[in-house]
C-alpha cells in the first residue's frame, strides 16, 4: 500500500481544486483519503535540495501567530503549483531548475507611478519582516508557515494609485518552457489573481520573498509571492511578474475555471461550504495521520483585523 507509484498518489486529492473536471463517486473517495495520508508521508522524507540563501535583518511582527509552526518539509513537500504540476509533490520535484533570476516586475495600471523593476530594486526599499501565518488551503488542509516578506501596502503605496484604482490585479509568469505544467489546460494561463485596493492596503497581507529566514524555493513561488492569511491559499499567487491597479474587478484563473465553485473574494468561511465539501474544518498538515480536524476560523482567524472590509457585503453571495 506505501508503495505506490507517483501517478497513482494523485488520487489522495479527492478535495483538489482540479476535480471541478474529475469528478468521482463519493464512495470510491472515502477509500482513497486513507491512502492519500499514507503516501504524504513518503513524500515528507524528501527533503529540499536547492540553495537557499539567508535573509538578512529581518523584523518580528505582532501579527505573527503563536501556533506551532509547520516542518519545513511540509511546507516544501505539499505544495500546490499547477505550473508545475498538479499533484502535492510534483512542485518540489519539478521546479528545481527552475531559475528566478534575473526577474522583472512590470507595475501598469491606475498609478501615479508604473514601469518595470528589477526584484532586487523592487523589493530593496521596504523592511522585511517575519509574518508567520495559518494559511488553510480550500482543500480542507491548513499549515502554519513563517513567511518572510515585506507588507502589501508598504508597496502599494509607493507606486500612488490614482483614486480610480479599486483592485489589485497580480499575475504569474507565463511560459511553459520554464513552466512545463502550463502546457496542461487545467486552467488559463498565466494564473491570475486579484484583491480590492481596500484588502490590498490592509496590513497583513505581504509579498513574500522567504520562509523560515531564507530566500522562497522554487515550489512555494520564488522570487516573489502573494500571501493573504485570511483568504483561501489560491489567492496567494506565485511567481508574481505583473501587478495592475484596475478600475474593475479583476477575472481570477479559479473563477473563470469554475466560477460556481471559487468566488473572487475567497475568504475562508466555515459556515460556506464548497459545491462540493464542508469548509467546517481542516486537516492540520503534520498533525498525524490520527489527528481529527480541526475548526476552521471565520476570516482564517483573522476575523478582528479583516472583518470591517465587508461590513453590509453578504459574505454568501459574495463567496
Ligand atoms: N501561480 C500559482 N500560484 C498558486 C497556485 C498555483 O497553482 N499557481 N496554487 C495556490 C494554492 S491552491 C495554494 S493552497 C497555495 C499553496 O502555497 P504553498 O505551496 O506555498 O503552501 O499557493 C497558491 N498559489
Ligand atoms: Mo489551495
């Protein structure tokens, strides 16, 4: 049973946000769960092997979670990266030559300034920080991951988004050479994601740039990605190259994929189930096979800094 070959592990997904396309019976799943968790722990003893460089003068923050934090190879073992594949280790083991260097950031859009920046000037004028988050995938999985990374709206701000601005749009990289999963029509290409400006200058989100004090590997969105603990972890787009200040919402790759099932706000709700699965709890990632689920939090827990961005919005229409 623990020795199964890497195309069949995929079936452990049985939540994957790819299944809107491979739908199977509820019975055949219950059976596929059991060996899902198994085979994760093969996966575990991988360990990451490309370098990673120390971050320097890094500052703690108190919205950093008190919570055990995850292994570093849960976090760099089960990742979701379609780009690179769709199942939970084809990231670390396909994204490995990938370079992310040298990288561009075009800035476009409703802004007083745009253009395109090299990731070192772009990144070189803000303080990084520590932000260590619960991130709750909408797969019913969740970690807890010491990002380290600089405040989303520290760079809004800089780039003075004209008052027509009401959304943030972010895009990953396109280019299947680089990129084989894009050769794949999962989804539509480049992955595509969007905030509005007002859940874009909160304070917790951040562009990450590392975990546990070292540069970000290649399978959790080297150089440069989107975290926003309060939302479903699709929305914390990878390998970021463009940013847009837009005057309407943005389209996201999950909503144009299934716009029934992945609404664009994505804030993580207990009380609003997925079509196709209860979002009331979540299977902590290194809690043991064992290890019952735990409560999801409205908001991620997040709910005190975040829940006045929806005052009057009917958070189940608006999903
Ligand atoms: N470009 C891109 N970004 C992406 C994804 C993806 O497939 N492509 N997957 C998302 C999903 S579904 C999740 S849960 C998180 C996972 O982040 P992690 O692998 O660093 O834990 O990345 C998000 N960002
Ligand atoms: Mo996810």
């Amino acid at each position: 049973m623990l020795i199964k070959k890497p195309n069949k592990i995929r079936s452990y997904e049985i939540t994957s946000e790819r299944n809107y396309l491979n739908r199977r019976s509820f019975i055949q799943s219950g059976c596929l769960i059991a060996g899902g968790i198994l085979s994760q722990g093969i996966h575990s003893a991988n360990l990451p092997d490309q370098p990673f460089d120390k971050l320097e003068n890094i500052n703690k923050s108190d919205y950093s979670t008190d919570e055990q934090i995850n292994n570093i190879i849960d976090v760099t073992s089960y990742n979701n990266y379609y780009e690179f594949g769709m199942g939970k280790a084809d990231p670390n083991r396909n994204s490995r030559e990938f370079q992310s260097r040298p990288w561009e950031i075009e800035v476009s859009g409703e802004a007083e300034i745009t253009g395109n920046f090299d990731i070192e000037d772009f990144i070189k004028p803000y303080q990084l920080e520590e932000r260590i988050y619960r991130m709750r995938c909408v797969e019913a999985w969740s970690m807890v991951i010491p990002w380290v990374g600089v405040p989303l709206v520290d760079v809004i701000k800089k780039f003075k988004p004209l008052s027509s601005a009401k959304f943030v749009k972010f895009e990953t990289l396109y280019d299947k050479k680089r990129m084989p999963g894009q050769k794949s029509r999962v989804l539509r290409w480049p992955y595509r994601e969007g905030l509005t400006i007002a859940e874009a200058t909160n304070p917790l989100p951040i562009l990450a740039v590392g975990i546990y004090g070292r540069a970000l590997p290649n399978q959790n969105g080297a150089p440069i990605r989107l975290v926003v603990p309060w939302k479903y972890g699709f929305k914390g787009i990878k390998g970021i190259v463009k940013i847009s200040f837009e005057k309407s919402q943005p389209k996201t790759s999950w909503q144009m994929a299934a716009p029934n099932e992945y609404g664009f706000y994505a804030n993580v709700n207990p009380k609003v189930s997925h079509p196709r699965w209860s979002q009331a709890r979540e299977r902590r990632i290194g809690s043991g096979v064992f290890a019952s689920k735990q409560p999801t939090l409205l908001f991620n827990g997040y709910e005190e800094h975040v829940a006045h961005l929806y005052d009057g919005l009917n958070l189940r229409r608006h999903f």
